[in-house]
C-alpha cells in the first residue's frame, strides 16, 4: 500500500466542471435565504457576531493547525484537516441550528456574513496556515498553489452565485419564494451524489485509508464544535446564542474542500480522504447534537 501523500484520487475532468456548477447551485440557494436585512442585523448584534466570525476564521483555523502538530498525521491528511477548517459553513447550519433551539436568525447572517468573507479570507488562511506547517509546508510548495488563483475559483463558484442569489432574493421575492426551497433540496442532494461518487470512484483507496483519517476527523469535527460553543461562552453570549455559534462553527462545506482538492491539488490522497469523510461525518455529529440540544430547554 503506497503512503497516503503519494497517492492521487481520480475524479472525471468533465464531471469536476459539473460538481462546480453543482457547488454555484448549492450557493445560489444559499443566498436565496439571504435578505438584505441579514447584514443589517449584524449591526444590532455585533458582539454575538463578531465571535461567529472570529471563531471561524481566526480560532479554529489556528486550533486545527495545534491538532495536526499533535497528532502528527502526514502531511496530504494534515493540508486537509487545515482546508476544511479554513471552509465556510455549509448550508445545513440553520436547520441544525433550529433543531437545536438556537437563534436562527444569528445562524443566518452568520453564513450570509460568512461567506461573503471567505471568498476573500479562505485562499490566504489556507495558504498562511499550511504554509507554516512543518511537515504540509514543503508538499504545498511542491504543488506551487497560488492563492490568487484559488481566490479566481472561489470566486467564480462561491462570489458571483452568493451575488446572483442575493440580487434576486431582493429584486424578485415573489420568484424567490417559490424557487428557493427546490433549489436548495435539489443543490444539496446533488452535491452528496456527486460526494458518494467522488469516494465510490476511489473506493479501494478510501477503504485502504480512511482508517488513518478517522480518528482524526472525529476529534476535529468536535473541537470545531467545541471551538465555537467556548468562544461564545467566553465572550458572556447566552446559551441561545451559543447554540448557534457552536454549530455555525462546526459545520464546514467540506464539498467545497472537496473541489479544490481535485481543482488545484489534483486528488491528493491525504486531502481528498479527510474532506471525503468530514462531509458525511460532520453531518452525523451535528444531527446528534441538535437532537440532544433540541431535548434541552434554553438555559435564561
């Protein structure tokens, strides 16, 4: 069995472009939840907000980098450990987030907020982070990754759709209102179909090594939880709110890692592994733990 750094996972050429396509959709729809008095809510709840942000794109990037230094996984796993952290929330966070009793409306404009910034954020943390780190530096040289080309795609599959949808949520409520909901169950289904297919063509190498990656997500995943529920109780937010950071925080769009894996890394084995396994793993543990919050009253 080859080292998991030196192994590429195959992903057809043309079906890459459609999981692209795939991914617009899947923001389209995101930003079709979102109203422009999303971001004006944020000026009424700048403290609540300011940790979200903070919490994603300064805490977790930062305490994901001091796991991999712990548990010192290859190289190719720890890059993935640390683009996934460096992803923006997926699109399943406010419906997590209401099952949990939180405050959704914090959920949403956080993921409106969110995105927005890391259309920007994601491409220079991923690079500044990876780039420090002592074993995934030396590999993300090999590859000569250009932040301002990861910047150009991310744009073009996160930027202008989140735009389009916005535009039209705010232009065209009536069109939105009916749209939205088969758009976001269709984009949403699609993505894991083409998740499923992504690891169903890699099968053999995902069974040879998802064990070496396992462990590794499931404690990543919980500290990403964990991360954004000590930031908000810190930070003196109720627990209404810190029910919805939590799981703003720990949800990640690790279909979008999944992309950029195959888009700019070329399946690199380690990477494309962790982002597999976190995309359905994350959705198993935040079910868990929005059914265990649902069953428990707000604390005042």
């Amino acid at each position: 069995m080859l080292p998991v750094d030196e192994i590429r996972l195959h992903f057809n050429p043309a079906s890459l472009v459609l999981l692209n396509v795939v991914l617009g959709f899947l923001m389209f729809g995101i930003a079709l939840d979102t109203r422009i008095e999303d971001f004006r809510r944020v000026a009424r709840m700048p403290g609540a907000m300011a940790v979200g942000i903070g919490a994603q794109f300064v805490v977790l990037p930062a305490v994901t980098f001091a796991l991999t230094l712990l548990l010192k996984p290859g190289p190719s796993i720890a890059l993935g450990m640390i683009l996934v952290a460096c992803c923006p929330p997926g699109n399943i966070s406010q419906i997590l987030t209401h099952r949990a009793r939180g405050n959704v409306a914090l959920s949403v404009s956080m993921t409106a907020i969110s995105n927005a910034i890391s259309i920007v954020v994601m491409p220079l943390n991923f690079a500044f982070w990876g780039g420090m780190h002592p074993t995934a530096a030396p590999l993300l040289k090999t590859i000569a990754l250009d932040p301002l080309d990861m910047l150009g795609h991310i744009v073009m599959i996160i930027g202008i759709p989140f735009v389009l949808g916005v535009a039209c949520s705010h232009r065209l409520p009536g069109l939105t209102a009916r749209i939205k909901k088969p758009v976001g169950i269709v984009s949403f289904v699609a993505l894991i179909v083409f998740i499923v297919g992504a690891i169903a063509g890699n099968w053999r190498f995902f069974l040879d090594y998802v064990g070496l990656v396992l462990l590794a997500v499931v404690i990543h995943d919980a500290l990403a939880f964990g991360t954004g529920y000590l930031c908000a109780r810190l930070s003196g937010l109720g627990d209404y709110d810190r029910r919805a950071v939590a799981i703003e925080v720990g949800i990640r769009n690790s279909g979008l890692g999944l992309v950029l894996i195959f888009s700019f890394f070329g399946g690199l084995g380690g990477m494309a592994v962790v982002a597999g396994v976190w995309g359905f793993w994350d959705i198993i543990a935040g079910l868990a733990l929005a059914g265990w919050w649902g069953r428990r009253p707000v604390a005042p």
